[in-house]
C-alpha cells in the first residue's frame, strides 16, 4: 500500500526496518557504555587481541610496508563511517592542485563487485568501483584507482600517470602495508564515542595510540557549530583543526540541471524557472511543495537535519544501507507518489542518477545535495607545511 502523501506529516520509513533498527541501535550504544554496549564488550576483547597481534607482526618486521616512490598522504578514521572522511579528502585535493602538485588517490573501493586493482573514470559504474572513489573521481578529475592491496593500486597509478607527484590514501588509517609520509585523522561530532573497539563501540583500533609509520599526524574534526574548537583528547598531541559543514545552495539533477535549495521552501508562485538563467532548471510543476530525502550513508540522520535547518519540510525521509546500489535505491522510491521531488546526497547520486539515466528507467525527480566543508583557515597551511619537510611540488 502506498504511502500517505499528506504534505503536513513527515515520515521515517527505512527499506529495511529490522536491520536498520539494529543498526541505529548500535549507533546509539556506541555513544555511552549502556547495556548493549557491555554486552558486546567481551567480543571487544577478542577483536583488541587480533588487533594486538596485526600490530605485533608488523612491528616485529614479519609483515612490511611498501614505500612508493612519491610521497603518500594518508586520509583516514579510527572510528566507523560517517566521520567527513569524503569531503575532506576531495577539498585536500583541490586544495594540493592549487598549490602546483598533481595528486593521484588510492582507495580500497568498499562496496564494490569487481576484484583487483583497475581505475576509476567518471563514467565508471559504482558496483565495480564503489561510490566513494567514483565521487572523488567526478568531484576532482585526478588519476584514481581502487585495489585491495593499496601499494599495488599506486604502482599501477603511477605507471599509468607518470606525472602524479603525490598520492593520498583514502580510509588509509589501518592499511600498514603502504607506508606513509603525513596522516590526517578525521573525527565527527561524535568523537571517539563511549571508547570502546568494535563491536561494543565505534572505534577500529585502540586510540590514542602511535601512528603508524611516523610522519606528521594532522587532527580535523567535522561538523562541529561556527566558532567550536576541536576536542584536544582527539588529537593524541598533534595539532587539531575544526570543519563546519553546509549544504550547497543549489541542487542538481541527473541531467546536470541545478535548482536553488530554496525553491523547495518558498511559496508554490515562486517556484518557476528565472528568465534567462539557463543554467536553472525549471521548478518542478507540482500543486504544492513536496519534497522528501533519501541517504544510503552511514549517518543518514545528519543529512536529513541539515535540510531541515534549511528550512525544507520533507514529506518521507529514507534511511537506507551505507553503499547501497542504484537498483536498491530505486527500489526504495518505487512505492511512493511521482509528484515528489527528492533529495539525495552526493554519494548517492553517483548510483541513482547512473540508473535513472538508462532507457525505460522510472520517471523520479531526484536532486542531488552537496555537503560544503570548511576546515580552519590554518588546516590547509600545516598541510602545506608538513609536506614541504616531504618534498616540493616540481613545476
């Protein structure tokens, strides 16, 4: 049965109630040492003691890291997803191009059905890459590649694009056998949460701890108010930095079209296209305004709140599974009213506007939200700084 589509009622409704309820109770768990998180502490200890030994073979010299013959700048977390890992990786980029270097990326390609190592083109199909690199690979246009075994994805990289002077590894905190020159650390709001390693809280290896394969260490912490400053416990002693987040204030659609967020809060007079704007797409005709969002991303809550801090009063609102594809994310859609406009993030966009492209595909109207992240002023300098103890960019 369809959904209601009364305007004045907004609705959660998950494309799979039990597991995501399972999943936002973990989340919330990892937050506080409660009863569930206590529960799951002794399987913590079993994940620390694999950690232990990871860390004992390649301290010992049993297992190696590889160095590549450009420097490596490692982009990473120690907790699980949704930290701002994305935006800051693709902004460091932007950021080094500016500065005269010619960065490539390296990323595992979480999610995706192909095996090996293989580049990334911005036309490249997000099952056989993952979303997160086929993002960065449209969001920026450098050389990336994804593999399992990262120092084998760079060998290929670099061989392919011999004039990149500099790769950074995405979600590198944990891969030891790349070696690295400089690491930036990103943390949320959340912190490192209740403390505790996987499962019974949200940490991917014990922290603070010594960084892996020395270099400098950089703190960013994300999505914090205008003005707050990084919490200093994070950082293990290296210098901290905070980022705010923003939505974008145009949405785009599938076939590059863009519409100012605001349309979708002001009155149904207003929502006509501007004359002469070519690059505005028309409004959507509808009686009234209705919009709803959809986030297949680990933190789908915050995506939602940051639409309704733009005053947008979204009609349904669909959490689904981080890296789900673009059939499910269809799927998701298939039961409600066509009179929709719907909004989605970036990452989701690279797989729903890829299959709403495709011949005979369902008629949605789905605009795609960037989410803007403003590190301190001072966070680009110490990046600069750092590496330019590595190497200098060669003209």
């Amino acid at each position: 049965m369809p959904p209601s589509s009364r305007v004045s009622a907004e609705r959660h409704e998950p494309l799979a109630p039990a597991r995501a309820t399972w999943v936002h109770a973990l989340q919330r768990a990892w937050l506080a040492r409660g009863a569930l998180a206590c529960l799951l502490w002794p399987l913590s200890l079993l994940y620390g003691a694999a950690w232990a030994l990871r860390s004992a073979l390649y301290r010992s010299g049993l297992k190696r890291s590889s160095r590549l013959p450009v420097p490596v700048l490692v982009v990473g977390n120690v907790v699980v997803g949704g930290s701002g890992k994305t935006p800051t990786l693709i902004g460091l980029v932007q950021h080094l191009q500016a500065q005269g270097w010619r960065p490539g990326v390296l990323s595992r390609g979480h999610g995706r059905r192909s095996t090996g190592c293989l580049p990334v083109q911005a036309d490249s199909h997000a099952d056989q890459t993952g979303d997160e690199p086929l993002l960065i690979a449209q969001a920026t246009g450098v050389p990336v590649y994804v593999g399992r075994d990262r120092a084998a994805a760079g060998r290929a990289l670099l061989a392919a694009h011999p004039g990149v002077n500099l790769l950074l590894c995405d979600d590198g905190m944990q891969h030891w056998a790349l070696a690295r020159d400089l690491t930036v650390l990103v943390f949320d709001a959340r912190g490192c949460g209740n403390g505790w390693l996987l499962p019974a809280g949200m940490l991917r290896q014990p922290w603070p701890a010594p960084v892996w394969g020395g270099g400098p260490l950089l703190m960013l912490q994300t999505g914090l108010p205008a003005g707050a400053r990084p919490d200093p416990a994070l950082a293990a002693g290296a210098q901290a930095f905070a980022a705010t987040r923003r939505l974008a204030d145009q949405a785009y659609d599938a076939h590059g079209r863009r519409l100012a967020l605001q349309r979708w809060v002001q009155s149904p007079a207003h929502r006509h296209g501007e004359q002469g704007k070519a690059e505005v797409a028309p409004a959507p005709v509808s009686a009234t305004l209705r919009c709803a969002a959809l986030a297949g991303i680990a933190q789908p809550e915050a995506f939602f709140a940051l639409l309704r801090q733009r005053g947008l009063a979204l009609q349904h609102t669909l959490a689904l599974p981080d890296h789900a594809d673009g059939a499910t994310l269809l799927q998701a859609l298939a039961a409600y009213p066509s009179d929709l406009d719907w909004l989605c993030t970036e990452k989701d966009a690279v797989k729903l506007f890829a299959a709403l492209r495709q011949p005979g595909a369902p008629a949605h109207r789905v605009w795609a939200v960037a989410l803007e992240q403003e590190p301190d002023c001072g966070f680009y300098a110490a990046i600069d700084q750092a590496l330019g103890r590595v190497a200098a960019p060669s003209p």
